[in-house]
C-alpha cells in the first residue's frame, strides 16, 4: 500500500505484509509493530526528520506500548518514546530528532518497534492499527 506519492518518484510504501491475523505477544521486547520504505526518488536527497504515528487498539489500551523506537535499515534514530493519549484507549507517538538523509534515488527501510507490556490482554478480541501520519510527520528536501 502506498501511503504517500510524492513527485519525481520519492514514495513511503508500507511493506510489513501486516493483517488482522498477524500474531504479537503481550510481554515482547521491540516487536516490530510497522515497516515501510521511504524511496528519495531522483529529484534530491531527502531528510526524515519527525515521524508521527498513530494507534489503534481494541481490548488494550495505548500505555501498553512503550520505549517506541524507529530504526533505519535496522539502526535507531531519533529518541525513544512512549505512546500518548489520544481518545482513549487510543495514542500517537512522535519521534523527533531523527534528521537522517537519504541520497537522490536512495531508498531505506523504516521499522517502528515497541515493547508490549506483559499485562496486555491477549485474546482474540485484542487488536492494534498502526498507521504512519504523514501530516504530523517531517520530510524535507534537502536540496
């Protein structure tokens, strides 16, 4: 799925395979929560420098989610951070300080990672959307 279009081919898609079935564990340590790629395209380099994610939960609640991280091809960038309130049970998350570039017709994969709290319902009826908000995020043409 792509998530956003941009001109000169710089394109974020979406790439974890991620569906209703897929299977998380209450207690796990960085569970890998989304991935996607984020392609320069041939215009310029690119800079991620905030990206903003919100969270959907059913039969838990967004606290459960904590030390959120983003790593770029499989390296941390930007802070550590847990998920916020929204309309509960509901959070965002924004990770700053990330200002990591990209070269003209690079492309890197992105992985945002959580820990679940052991406490986390674990039945069928528990389920979690997370989902990149471009609007909220920062991407800047460097040249």
């Amino acid at each position: 799925m792509t998530v956003v279009p941009a001109s000169n081919g710089a394109s974020i898609v979406r790439n974890d395979g991620y569906d209703a079935s897929t299977t998380f564990l209450a207690g796990e340590q960085a569970a890998e929560l989304m991935k996607f790629t984020v392609n320069a395209g041939n215009s310029s380099s690119l800079e991620i420098k905030r990206l903003n994610f919100d969270l959907d939960v059913t039969s838990s609640l967004f606290s459960n989610y904590t030390n959120v991280k983003v790593l770029i091809d499989g390296d941390q960038e930007g802070n550590t951070e847990d998920f916020a309130a929204t309309t509960s049970p509901d959070g965002t998350v924004t990770v700053e300080d990330i200002n990591y570039v990209i070269a003209k017709n690079g492309q890197v994969q992105v992985t945002l990672v959580s820990d679940i709290a052991s406490s986390t319902a674990a039945e069928a009826t528990t389920q979690i959307d997370v989902t990149l908000d471009v609007s909220d995020s920062l991407f800047y043409d460097v040249n």
